[in-house]
C-alpha cells in the first residue's frame, strides 16, 4: 500500500471495510500528481488497458477498448435504492437498501483479488467551493482512476478538506468479471453511497459523473435548497463586452455539447459576439445573496461522444482533444492516429476497430449491415481546460450568473424555433413536458414522441413529482429568477428537410434570448409564450428568408391538441403527487389554445 493521506476516520473505517470485501492485492492512493499519473499510464499499456497513440501528433493521448457489451450506459441495471419505493418514484428503477446491498455484495466479494484497488479522493466542483461535494471513488480500474484525474478534482487539496472532517459520497466500483448478467449500477441516497460493479464504460464508472453530480446530487439539492442538472453552461460575450451565462437541458441528440463551445457564424462575430463555455453536461446552481440564480459545472472535463465530431460541427472540440484525451472505442489508424465516422478527413483505406478487429471500408456483417470503425456510442475524455473557448471562471467559487434558462427538444412540426415561458411556473411546466422524437438513429418507430423531463428523465435520484414541486419552489426563492426559453432547432418543411439551417446559426437565437432579458425588445404574445416578431432575429449574413422564419416561429395552436393528450398521459404516471400548479398550466394551456 502506498502512504495512507487521511485523517478521516469515516473514510479510514470505510477502504478497510471494503478491502476485507474486494479483497484487493494492494491499495493505490490516487493523489493528483503529475508522477503517478505518468506510472499509471505505462503500467496500463502493459496490461493492455491502454494503447499508447502517436505523441506527436496527439500528445498525451491513449486510446482503450471496452468488452463489447460494455458501451453505454445500462439504465435497466440503474437503480435508486431509498427506503420507499414512492420515494424513487414512476420515473426510477427501485430496489430496497437491504436487497440491493446484499445482491452486490455477493457480486463485490473477492472481486479484486488479483488486482490494485485504488482510492481516488475527488472534488466535485472547485475545492473548498460551497458548491462542492467531495466524493470517494475505490476502483479496481486503471482506466477509471486515469478518466477521473480528466473528468473530476483530483489531489492534495481534497484530501485537506475530508481531513477537516468534510463528509463525502461513498463511490464504490469494480469491473468485477465484466458481466452483463453481473451488472448492478445502485445508488443510495440516503447512504450518501454509489456501488457499480460488472461494467467499464465510462457512464456506469465514472461515479463522480451522472451516479453523483447528477443521481445523489439531484437527491440532495432538493434538501439542501439548490439545483443539480443536466445542463451545459455557456457564457455570451456581447459586443459591448458584457458576458451573459445561460444554462441548456437538452435529450440527447440535440447538440448540448456543440452548443456549449459554438464558434459564433461571421455575422455575430464581426459585431463582437464570442461564447464561453463553462460546461457541457452538468449544472448545479444555487440562489445566492444577490437573489439571482449562480451556476458551477461540477467536472473539469469534457466527456463527449466521437462520431459526428468534426471541424464543421464542433471546430473547438477537435482543436480540444488534440491532447491528453483518452479515446474510448474508436478506430485505430495504422499511423496511430484515431478516426470514427464523421471525422475530419477521409475515411481510412484501413484500421483496426472499436472492437479490435482489422477493418476496411465497406466491411459488412453477416446481416449484411455495414460495420462501424468506430461503436456510435465511442467517447473520449478531455480536460476542459483544453478547449480554445473555455471560461476563465471555470475555478470561481461562485460560479457564473444565469439569465436564461433554455430548455429543447427535437420535434419536427409542433414547437417553435424558440419561445420564452409567461413567467417561472410556466417555464417549470415547460420543462416538465419536454419531450423529443426518435430519429431513424434510435431504436423503435420514428417520429414516436418520448418525453424527458429536463432532460433529466434518466438521472432524477429521486421521484420527479417531488422534483417538479422542488423547482417550483425554487421560483419562489429567487427574486430574480432567470427568464425560462424552450428552442426547436429541428422543425422540418414537408418535405421533412430541416427549416433552421444548423447548429452555427443558433447563436442568433440565444441573442433574442438576452435581449428579452435585458427588455431590449418586445415579443409576440401567443397561446403557448412570447415568440419573437420575425424583424427581432439578426438574419445578418445568413441566407433564410422571412418567409421561412415565420414558417419557424408558427405557433400552430390545433397541433397542440394532441401534445395535451400525451402530456395528460405522462403526468397522470406521477398520480396524486404531480404538484396541482402543473395541472393548472395544463388547463390554462387547454383552455389558450381551446381544446374544449
Ligand atoms: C451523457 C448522457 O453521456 O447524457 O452525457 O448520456
Ligand atoms: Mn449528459
């Protein structure tokens, strides 16, 4: 075992606990040093977890290979584990404590005997931050010690704060055999307490990710009067200089990351507009002294999907993963460079695949279904100090303001390109219907609407009636509340081509959003919010008529007949918990577009 940092006695009581569990050979404190990082990376190219990549052209980066049942997250293995099932509500998968710890502990027993278990002490958010939550990742993964040195705070620093007695949220992982049918992602909020075992892909693993900052977080914010979310952060630099902070939720699918670091079309930025990004995935925001919603982004790196990752698309991120990215189940060049599909350049003549099998273009499986170089799922992980427009706030304590909230979906007729919420309640209960529809990418019939509150249907801890009534609630805290926005950047013509000409443009949107938030301009009142007046949006630059943007910003109020069924449907689930000011906004919203 190398040295012991802590003077925790809880965090002392709690590795012996689960070493004479996973009976590991050896022990690894995790302390955040360039050093030791450098002794993890040779020892797992030794063992094969890591595949060194040509340091010149991509320094520090590695790339590694899952088991290839291994790739996403599982959320039929996610359970939130509290006392009462009503507490984890429609919206969870739930266990009781006791099964749940019983049955993993049968999976945990002698699961890393073999092998190091590392102790990696992590800072959710800046260290000493009141914001931040400390938590305590052991592993027996290589890989997850090295992504959680990218992904979270890592360092002499936390071990300071648990010696001063800070608590800290128990994050137990190991791959144990890797087996699907061995695979347990739980969560117990009221134990302040992770356990995943039987996976390596990065969602399950990374504890400090969606188990904590978003899971056991969500959990505890509502107690603790605060908001954990999945949303990017991105400052606007106006042209006068000012920086304005928004916050997005969006499904998957819909472009958060590309959002959060947009490089403004040549119109805005000949004006003066350039972005800030704070953070790509995750939020958590509290009411400060000021009355005025603050916001950090948790992590301290990026973890993004590869495919569709391009100069087009994301130029910031590809100048970001030039260095010290760990790519996650993308393609090998015989140069030793990466690829996945809708990378820059051409496609390689050859390679070896996310599964490590020789590929070359056009290879189809035995279905005849062409086979992917890259899995579409592959990832990589990155420092977002990396990133050409990271934000010099990202260490601020206390965060960044936010003037908007922006919540969206991928809807091709009903929703407009953008509408603002009449006031918080309203803006809650369009957050709460938000909803997007499946793409020909996805499993199951296209077109078919799923909503996702938040975009937080996978990651709420805790029952989404009660975290409806939260948010609520936290309207009537603040006084001054961020205005509320829903986007559609997704509508389609009849012909089913996308009327909004694409994600660079979108910049032109977020600058009515200020606008409205500074009362700079007015808007059009209609049955479902305020939606811009056509002359309001800078088509500067951009070739789309006026025709086409009011086609954009139709409020079509008998399309929404039937989006009031599918809401009735989705919020009888939460039964009489739903709070009775979400029914409400339905039968104002019926009664706006006259439904009767
Ligand atoms: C993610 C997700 O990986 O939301 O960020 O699934
Ligand atoms: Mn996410």
């Amino acid at each position: 075992m190398n040295k012991v940092y802590t003077h925790n006695k809880k965090l002392k009581d709690w590795v012996l606990k689960v070493t004479r569990l996973c009976r590991p050979d050896n022990i690894v404190w995790i302390d955040g040093t360039d050093e030791q990082k450098a002794i993890l990376e040779t020892e797992a190219q030794v063992s094969g977890e890591l595949i060194q990549l040509d340091q010149k052209a991509l320094p520090g980066c590695f790339l590694h290979r899952t088991a290839i049942d291994d790739v996403a997250r599982t959320e039929h293995l996610t359970f939130i584990c509290t006392r009462r099932k009503s507490e984890a509500g429609p919206n969870n998968n739930w266990m009781s404590p006791k099964v749940a710890y019983n049955k993993a502990r049968g999976i945990f027993k002698d699961s890393m005997a073999g092998r190091i278990m590392y102790v990696i002490p992590f800072s959710m958010g800046p260290v000493g931050s009141e914001f931040s939550k400390i938590g305590v990742e052991l592993t027996d993964s290589r890989y997850v010690a090295l992504n959680m040195l990218i992904m979270t705070r890592v360092g002499s620093a936390v071990l300071k704060e648990l010696d001063k007695g800070k608590d800290f949220t128990k994050c137990l992982h190991s791959k144990a055999q890797l087996d699907i049918n061995k695979r347990l992602i739980l969560h117990f909020p009221q134990d302040n307490t992770i356990w995943s075992v039987g996976s390596g892909y990065g969602g399950n693993v990374l504890l400090g990710k969606k188990c904590l900052s978003l899971r056991i977080a969500s959990f505890i914010a509502r107690r603790e009067r605060w908001l954990a979310e999945h949303m990017l952060i991105m400052g606007i630099e106006e042209p006068n200089g000012h920086i304005e902070y928004i916050a997005a939720a969006f499904p998957s699918a819909c472009g958060k990351t590309n959002l959060a670091m947009l490089v403004p079309p040549e119109g805005l930025r000949v004006k003066g507009y350039r972005i800030w990004t704070v953070g790509d995935d995750i939020a958590w925001m509290r009411v400060d002294s000021d009355g005025a919603l603050w916001a950090v982004n948790p992590e301290s790196g990026f973890f993004g999907v590869a495919p569709g990752t391009n100069s087009k698309t994301n130029p910031a991120m590809v100048e970001t993963i030039n260095k010290g990215a760990i790519f996650t189940n993308v393609l090998l060049k015989p140069d030793n460079t990466v690829w996945w599909e809708g990378a820059d350049g051409g496609v390689p003549s050859e390679g070896v695949d996310w599964q490590g099998n020789h590929w070359k273009p056009g290879m189809k499986d035995a279905k005849g279904n062409p086979i992917l170089g890259a899995h579409p799922n592959s990832r990589f992980t990155v420092p977002i100090k990396n990133c050409p427009s990271a934000s010099f706030r990202l260490d601020q304590h206390h965060g960044v303001p936010i003037s908007a909230i922006i919540f969206g979906g991928r809807r091709a007729h009903l929703t407009p390109l953008i509408y603002e919420a009449f006031n918080w309640q309203h803006g809650v209960f369009v957050g709460a219907t938000m909803a997007s529809e499946r793409t020909a990418a996805q499993v199951g019939q296209v077109g078919e609407v799923r909503r996702d509150p938040m975009a937080m249907l996978p990651f709420c801890g805790y029952n989404m009636a009660y975290y409806f009534r939260h948010w609520l609630n936290m309207g009537k805290r603040m006084p001054k509340a961020p205005k509320i926005f829903h986007v559609n950047w997704f509508r389609t013509d009849e012909h089913g081509k996308f009327l909004w000409p694409g994600f660079t443009e979108n910049l032109r949107v977020l600058e009515w959003v200020l606008d409205r938030c500074n009362n700079k301009v007015r808007a059009r009142e209609t049955e479902i919010g305020y939606v811009p007046y056509s002359q309001d949006i800078d088509l500067t630059g951009l070739d789309l008529s006026k025709e086409v943007l009011d086609r954009l910003l139709e409020v079509k109020p008998k399309e929404w007949i039937e989006e009031l069924k599918g809401i009735r449907k989705f919020f009888q689930e939460f039964k009489k918990d739903l709070p009775k000011e979400l029914w409400e906004e339905y039968e104002s919203l019926k009664k706006r577009i006259k439904a009767e």
